[in-house]
C-alpha cells in the first residue's frame, strides 16, 4: 500500500477507537506509519482525510449488511433481516455510529466537512434503497432518494442512537420490525377509514 492507502486506514482505526473529535493528525500518522505532510499532500487536511474514512467505514458496513439480507426487496423479511443485522452488529459498528453523531454535532464548526458529508448522505440513501428494495441504484430518482431513502436512514440512524444510548432498552430487530409492520398497517387502516 501506498502513503495514501495507509493515511485512509490509519484513520479509519483512528475513528473507530477514538472519533471524530479527539482523533488528531499525530494520531493518524501514527497508526499509519506515515508522515504528517503526506495528510496534506493526499486528502489537504485532516478533517477531509477523516471524512473519506467515515464514508468509507459506512461502505464496508453497507456491503457487509447487504451480504446477508434475505427475502424480497421491501418485504417485512428483509426488513427484519437488516435489522436484526444492525442489532447484531452494535458492538463493532457502534464507535462508527458514534462518530457520525460527532460529525453532526460539530457540522456547524465545520463547514467544509458539511458539505461533503452532504454528498455522501445521499449517496447512503440511495445505497439503502436498493439494499432494501432490491432496486439497482441508477433506477433511482432524486425523489425516492428524499422519500424512501430519508426514511430508511431515519430509522437506521434512530435504532443505531437508542442502541448507542441503552442497549438494554434498545429494541431487538423483531420488536423493531413489528414497529414498522404496525406502523404501516395503522397508515392503511387510516386510509382505508377515510375512503
């Protein structure tokens, strides 16, 4: 591996142990084995270096959960499937949960992480639709990415902070996905009523 490859490892450990806020560039370069000049000359800054590794941490999850989903695309199987997922998971995906809620909270003292986290989120979006309905990503449309894609990341970032907060309050994936089932039977039933 290269400088560039090792600075984006070394700070996606760097994430993953110590977050967004308290990971500084000597951090970085030492979990990477490189220089504090090559953060600059590969990615300009550390906080665009930390941004690609906290996009590139939500990849690996996104592709690790997508290898394990069952049942149709938009089924209550596959739901539960990613849910019980995420719920498994908490553990080890849980310092990277805990990282976006620093990146969000610290979006205002940083406007240029901002904007390009604002890229990546709807890139997620779109990921989460096609994980979810089995849609490829290039049918997709700006629409679904700020309907249904909004939807999916509400709920996965909201399971994600109950489970960050209490995990013995949180809910497992079936109670979650049982939320959901009568959730959306409540919406119908309503409708069906108004008719």
């Amino acid at each position: 591996m290269g400088h560039r490859e090792d600075l984006l490892e070394g700070a996606k450990k760097c994430l993953t142990e110590k977050g967004f806020v308290r990971t500084t560039a000597r951090d970085i370069v030492s979990a990477s084995g490189t220089n504090l000049a090559s953060i600059g000359y590969h990615y300009g800054s550390k906080d665009a270096l930390l941004t690609k590794a906290f996009i590139a941490l939500i990849e690996e999850w996104g592709q690790g959960r997508q290898a394990g989903l069952e049942g149709a695309g938009g089924s209550l199987e596959r739901l539960r499937a990613l849910w019980d997922g995420v719920v498994a998971e908490h553990d080890a995906a849980g310092p990277v949960w805990a990282a976006s809620l620093e990146v969000a909270l610290s979006r205002d003292q940083k406007p240029e992480l901002k904007s390009m986290l604002a890229a990546s989120q709807l890139e997620g979006r779109r990921g989460l639709i096609a994980m979810m309905t089995g849609t490829p990503e290039e049918q997709l449309t700006e629409r679904d990415e700020r309907t249904l894609g909004a939807v999916y990341q509400a709920l996965l970032n909201g399971l994600m902070v109950q489970w960050l907060f209490d995990p013995a309050s949180a809910p497992s994936g079936e109670e979650f996905t049982e939320g959901l089932r009568r959730l959306a039977q409540g919406i119908a039933d309503a409708e069906r009523a108004a008719r």
